[in-house]
C-alpha cells in the first residue's frame, strides 16, 4: 500500500513539474511589437471607380500626407474567391498604377502583391483555421450578404468561407498596428482581432492586436439610382478610364432630385462633386446650386453640367499620370518588388515566432 501511495505521489509531481514548465515557457513568449502601422488592401477584380478612390484610395493618401508610411496590398489571392485567375492578373499592375497616379507615393508607402508571399499566408491562414469554428465563419455578415446576393451554401466554394481568416493572416502576418475600414469589413476585422486573442491566450503573447481604424462610409450610388456605384454595374459607374464623352453621357442621364426635394442620390452626386473638386471655389460653386435647389429652383441642369466639368478635369489629370507612370514597364514591377522585399521579411519574422511557440523550437 505504501508503494502505491509513493508512485501516485511521484505522478502528481511529474504533472504538476509538467505544467509549471508550460507555464513558464508561456510567459517567456512576448509579445512581438508592431512591425507595420497601416496596411490596406485592394483586389484587383477590374478598373477602379470614382467611388473606389474616394472610399479606399483618399485615406490612404490622407494617412500618407500625416506622415504615416501605409503599406498597400495588392490581394490577388482574395480576389480569385469570386473572379477567374486569369481576369485577376490582368488589373494587377493597372491597379497599382491607379494607386501611384491617384496619390500614393512609393517612396513613403510599400506597395507588395499579396501572392508575392503566398507561402507565408497560406501557412498562417491555416494555422489561424483552427482556432475558428465553421460555425463562426457563417455568422459572419458580410459572409451572409454574400451568399444572399450571389450564391448560396451548396454552390459557394470554401475559399468564400474562408475568406476572415485569409485577411487575418495578412494583417497578422505584418503586425499591423490598424487597418482602415469601412463599416461592411468591420466583422472581418473582429475575426482578427478574435484569432489573435484566441492563439496569444492557447501560446502566449505572439501576435500584437490589431486596432480598427474606422473611415468614413461613403455610400455613393449608382448613378441611375440603383444600388450603390460598382463595377458590377458599369451602366452606373464612373470608371477612371471613361473618356470624356462617356462621362457627360453618364452623367447626363444620371437620376436627380424634383425642385426642393433632397434624395440619397442626389445627395451621393454632391459627394462625388465635392470629393473630385480641385479648388474650394469649385465646392463653393457645388452649396451654391444645392441651395438655389433646396429652395425651389430648377438647377439640377447646372448641377449636371458642374458635376462633369469637375469629374472631367480629375479624370484628365489622372489618366495623364497615369500613362506617364506605365509608359516604363519596369517601373511597377520594380515598385512591386521592392514592396515584396519588405512583406516577406515580416511575415518570415512572424512564422517563425509562430512556429517557434507551436513546436517549441528556438
């Protein structure tokens, strides 16, 4: 009897020696520090729209102007959750084109190609995976949107649902101090921040959480009125390759407002208008037929008129940019190299934190 109190007494010890070692080995796990301050994302699925340069290009130009160094990512690899590979590879190097024309300065901001370091993000994408359950992932909105709007369980491939986690793997992989977005992507947002705490909590304080850096939704609508502006939608759309006779067609047939009566599509053109104008005098010109409107006037054909001038002039000036960007055709391979140097140093730092805590390797 003695015996066998003595071995049970040992193999409590040996548990108990056990977990104090875990223990320890969890605490000497620190924290990584931020590597990345801002990092923002674009899919290359098409040409890029008035609406998508005031909701996702301006911040980052506003964030460059504050002094901030933005890293942008082109996400190919999110992109091919809903469009051909082969449509994808083509808008790669048009998009960052786009990006530079439109304001982003290389030199202040690393531009990189998501696939550039597809190794790193599909290993981190699947060690994330199993700290969320499929359950989760089909709670989340903009996953039940999607399948409303497009497709449904039965037909959607696993890349839709895995979609969060992927975004969590590039946001983690560079330790990301925020991330700009709008209101549709804050629930993928709070995916990464709940994949982060999940694996700090399971091995120890790896990954730094990211913070949410909120920007202003822009809700700007097709200009017919039906739905919100997208290349889904061209009829609707302002696309920064429209020729200035495509634009006054456009814009010309684009749904208004009755004589004092103020509407979510009129009110999206204001936005327009005033998000492309040049100079105050311009915005200044945009309140004055507004409130000539608002008072019973019939000035929605002086508004139109404006508003084309306004969206030609920007339209102009950056499809000059831009073919003065394209004309080397070295010049965006090399700015997506460059930007590939930095991204995958980051992300190798970070697996092999990743990996060092999983296997316990030093």
């Amino acid at each position: 009897m003695p015996h066998n109190l003595d071995k049970n007494k040992k193999k409590c010890y040996t548990n108990s020696s056990t977990l104090k070692n875990i223990q320890i080995q969890k605490k000497e796990v620190t924290a990584m520090k931020y590597k990345v301050e801002v990092l923002t994302g674009i899919r290359p699925t098409g040409d890029l729209t008035v609406a998508n340069y005031l909701g996702a290009v301006v911040p980052v130009v506003e964030l460059q102007a504050q002094g901030v160094s933005p890293v942008v990512f082109v996400a190919d690899l999110h992109a091919i959750t809903d469009n051909e590979p082969t449509t994808v590879r083509q808008y790669i190097h048009s998009v960052v084109a786009d990006y530079i024309a439109l304001g982003v300065d290389p030199k202040k901001a690393k531009i990189y190609l998501q696939s550039d370091i597809a190794g790193e993000v599909t290993t981190l994408t699947a060690l994330l995976a199993r700290h969320i359950s499929v359950a989760e992932l089909l709670r989340v909105p903009t996953l039940k949107d999607k399948l409303k709007a497009n497709a449904n369980p039965k037909t959607a491939n696993a890349l839709l649902l895995l979609y969060p986690v992927l975004m969590a793997a590039d946001i983690l992989l560079n330790r990301a101090r925020k991330v700009p977005v709008g209101e549709d992507q804050l629930a993928h947002m709070e995916v990464t921040r709940l994949l982060a705490r999940r694996f700090n909590k399971r091995y120890g304080e790896v990954f730094p959480v990211p913070e949410v850096l909120q920007v202003k939704s822009l809700r700007l609508l097709s200009l017919k009125g039906e739905g919100k502006m997208s290349k889904t939608n061209p009829r609707g759309a302002i696309f920064l390759t429209d020729d200035l006779k495509t634009v006054a067609n456009k814009i010309k047939a684009a749904e208004t407002a009755f004589e004092g009566i103020m509407n979510e599509k009129l009110e999206s053109h204001i936005l327009v208008a005033k998000g492309l104008a040049k100079t105050e005098s311009e915005r200044e010109e945009v309140d004055a037929i507004i409130k000539a409107h608002k008072s019973g006037k019939p000035v929605m054909g002086q508004f139109k008129q404006l508003l084309t001038r306004i969206v030609q002039n920007f339209l102009g000036e950056f499809q000059e940019k831009k073919a003065e960007i394209v004309r080397d055709p070295f010049y965006i391979p090399s700015v997506l190299k460059e930007g590939a140097k930095v991204a995958r140093e980051n992300a190798i730092e970070t697996l092999e934190e990743v990996e060092r805590v999983l296997y316990h390797t030093q």
